[in-house]
C-alpha cells in the first residue's frame, strides 16, 4: 500500500450524502486505497466519517474529543487496511471493531484523569432541568433529552456503554455487535439488558420522567 499522507485538508466533518453503500462497492473501494488512489482515501472518509464521528461521541460526550479520535480512527485505518479481508467479513463491521478498540485504549489511558474529576456539578445541573420537566408528558425530546442520555451513557461501564451505544443508537444486529466485542451474542443480550437496566436506573435518580430504553 502506498504510504502517501491521508490529505488531511480534504477531510470534511459535515455529514455525508446518505446512499446506500453495498459490500461490492466498499470492497472495491478498499480495493482502490490499497492500490494508492488517493481520491478513493478521499472517498472513504467522507463516506464514513458520520458514524465513526457518531460512535466516538456517545462514547466520550465530547465533540472534540470525538472529533480528535475519528481523526486517529482513519490513521489507524491507513496503517491496517491490508489486514482487512473481504471474505471474513463487511467493511464496516472491521471498521467499527477498529473504532472500538481505539475508544477502549483511549479509556484506559484516561482513566487516571476520569477518576480525579467529580461529575456533582454535571449531575447538579441534570437535576435542576428534570425537575423543572413537565411530569405529565412522560417523555423528554430534542436536544435536552440526547444530552441526558449522553451523560446517562456516561455512568455505565465501558462494556455495558459500547453494547447499548451499538444496538441502541447504532442499531447493529446481535451478529455483527458479536463480532465487534469478540464475544458470543449471548453475552451481547446479557450486557444489553444490563446496560438499559442500569440506563433505566441513571436517569430515574435524575427525575426523567418515563424513564425507559428500548426493548
């Protein structure tokens, strides 16, 4: 594979054209970057970006952060795509494992740091907008409610947190979250229903009213 640099300046964080993208043409794609194209690199970036861009937020609560490491998940795409194999596999599935395998070693670098900060003044302020939330609608929505459940997502344990992020907001099959995790999808279901338990839990202390995650 050519070792030419990802032109970082064409690299656009805008969501992209939404169509519908076959195992063919991501394979013919990855075809093309091995091969040195430095436009189909172009292409797969803007072609993935959202999601990889989407996962890395859920799973920090930061823009920036999740900004910084979809950055670093497309590096670490050009260093590893000729391990990717066509045949044991779809593209995004191999590209989603990678993501989360960069989310869980930036996780334990940071630990250290996350264990010395206090999250009172974040859950102070998620009190005081519950309270104030009409207790008759039993439903939040918007903006107010995606950054509840970001800081919900937040108080859960890495593994429950990547499993609920896949199945629930990336809307994964059991199969293809098996394949990602390295378990068997028993265990998938069982930290599933332990993550949206302990969701459920998280923002019923919180007051949200008609606390509830998919079934």
């Amino acid at each position: 594979m050519a070792t030419a640099a990802i032109p970082v300046s064409k690299w656009s964080w805008a969501p992209p054209r939404t169509q519908a993208i076959s195992l063919d043409a991501d394979t013919s794609l990855v075809e093309r970057c091995l091969s040195g194209n430095d436009a189909a690199w172009e292409d797969m970036v803007k072609l993935h970006t959202r999601r990889v861009y989407a996962i890395c937020y859920r799973f920090t609560n930061s823009e920036a952060e999740a900004q910084d490491l979809a950055q670093d998940v497309f590096i670490r795409v050009f260093k590893n795509l000729k391990s990717f194999r066509a045949g044991e596999g779809s593209f995004s599935v191999w590209l989603t494992r990678l993501t989360r395998n960069l989310l869980i070693d930036h996780y334990r670098r940071t630990k250290l740091d996350r264990i010395t900060e206090s999250l009172e003044d974040q859950v102070s302020v998620l009190e005081e907008k519950t309270a104030a939330m009409s207790k008759t609608d039993g439903m939040l929505a918007g903006r107010e409610a995606s950054e509840i459940l970001q800081a919900g997502l937040q108080k859960l344990s890495p593994e429950l947190r990547e499993t609920v992020i896949l199945r629930d907001l990336e809307e994964l099959e059991y199969r293809e979250i098996a394949e990602i995790l390295n378990v068997p999808e028993g265990t998938v279901k069982s930290r599933l229903n332990r993550g949206r338990a302990e969701l459920a839990r998280v923002l019923k202390r919180w007051k949200v009213c008609g606390a509830r995650v998919s079934g």
